[in-house]
C-alpha cells in the first residue's frame, strides 16, 4: 500500500525535524568537549580552594565561637567583606500532643483566632483519585478534564535531551559542590 500524499508530506517534516536535532546533537558534543577541555584546567585548583575555603570556615567558625563576649554588642561585625559574630536562630516548634494542643487553642481564643491558628481542611486526594475507573469517578461526581487526543511530535532515542539534562545536572552539581574532589 502506497503511502498518502499527506503521508509522504509529514514523512518530510520529521525527517527535517531530524536532521535539525542532529546537527544540535553535534553542536552540543562538541560544546561539551570544550568545557570538559576547559574543566580539566580549572577544576584541580578549584578543587584544591574549596577545601581551603572549608577550612578556613570552620576555622573562623571556631574562632569566633571561643569568643562569644566579643560579639555581645555588636553581634556581627563585617571584615574583608566577611560578616562574623553571632546571630539569634529562629528555633522550630515542637508540639508532642496535638491534639491536646488544638484543644487548648479552642478552649483559650475566640473561634475566628483559633481558626488563624489551626489547619483545619478537608479535601479530596487527586492523587489517590487517579487511581479509580471513570465510571467511579462518576459516581463520586469527578470530572475528567483535558482527557482528549493530542498531537505527539517527539523524538524516539531522546540523545538530545539526555545530553542536556546531563549539561545541566553536570553543572547545578559542580556549582554545589557536589562534583568529585
């Protein structure tokens, strides 16, 4: 069976398609042999500071713990651009009993405070929703939105896009310091 003129037209478009995501494939091989070239000249000193800046911290960190009095007015102090001293931490609130505690907010504040103080919601879970048949969801009066055909234009080994992500992962990764030492 010969293929439609239609056919034939959209075999065109997605081979041009093609050859368009191949020469970025390229592109971006020989992007990413520039930066492993130019990593691989910065990377052992930048290496090397970072363990440095490590240790100068914790140094500092130290120093300046020994030496609480000397943050008592003021707490911080600013050298070479560096803030040191002592700052308050805001602390996490810790409630073992809960529900003895909202009794407590509705037995001591108004109702429309402790409403401010309290979560207080009760809401269908989508999530575990998805799992059910139409024909439930029907049932429970849910809706099904958006569940019509779409159009799918997407490359099949996906090169492209996983040399991408790995630029990317590659790069948030070092920038956190997260590469090898």
């Amino acid at each position: 069976m010969n293929p439609t003129p239609i056919l034939v037209q959209i075999e065109k478009s997605a081979f041009s398609l093609s050859e368009i995501r191949n020469e970025i494939k390229g592109l971006l091989a020989a992007r990413q042999i520039e930066i492993e070239a130019a990593d691989a000249k910065v990377l052992p000193r930048f290496r090397v500071l970072a363990r440095m800046l490590t240790g100068r911290v914790d140094e500092l960190t130290k120093l300046v713990d020994d030496n609480r009095g000397e943050f008592e007015s003021p707490r911080t102090r600013i050298y070479h651009e560096i803030k040191v001293g002592l700052t308050k931490q805001r602390g996490s609130l810790e409630i073992p009993n809960e529900e003895s505690t909202v009794a407590k907010i509705r037995k001591n504040y108004s109702p429309e405070f402790a409403e401010a103080l309290l979560n207080i919601t009760t809401t269908p879970n989508k999530k575990a929703l998805e799992s059910l048949s139409p024909a439930e969801l029907k049932k429970l009066g849910v809706e099904i939105q958006g569940a019509t055909d779409a159009v799918i234009v997407k490359p099949m080994n996906g090169e492209v896009d996983k040399l991408v992500d790995a630029i990317l992962k590659k790069a948030v990764s070092e920038a956190l310091g997260e590469g090898e030492a």
